[in-house]
C-alpha cells in the first residue's frame, strides 16, 4: 500500500525527499506541472520538517529544564 503525500513521514525521509526534489528541479528538466507539483511537495515537506524540529527543540527544553520556568541554555559539544 502506497502512502497518501498527505500521511506524515520521518524527519529524516521528509529530509532525503526534499532533497530529492530540489536536485529534480534544479536540473530543469520538469515541465511546469511537474515544478509546481514539486513545489507544493517541497513545501508540505518543509513544514513537516519544521514541526518536527520545533517538537524536539520543546522537548530538549522540558528535559534540560532545572526549574519550571528556566531559560533553555546553549548546547555545548565540548564537554
């Protein structure tokens, strides 16, 4: 069974799928149907992805959080 281009997907194939479609367009050999489809594709993509991205940011926030109402600190790589 094939999924709907409305049923939600993984950040990551969201991701790959966006890619895929901006290399498609950026080879200019869609017609115009095809780049408008692409388009509203590419869109939906980025809002998903953006959702998905603002979920886990408020997640790592929760969990970071040494009080209910502390500001969310700067991830450090080098500890």
């Amino acid at each position: 069974m094939s999924k709907k281009k409305t049923d939600p997907i993984s950040f990551e194939d969201a991701l790959s799928e966006l890619e895929a479609l901006v290399e498609q367009m950026e080879g200019g050999e869609m017609s115009l149907e095809q780049s408008l489809g692409a388009f509203e594709r590419g869109i939906a993509l980025t809002k998903q992805c953006q959702q998905a991205l603002q979920a886990a940011e408020q997640k790592v926030e929760i969990l970071t959080a040494k009080t209910a109402d502390a500001p969310a600190e700067p991830f450090d790589d080098d500890a």
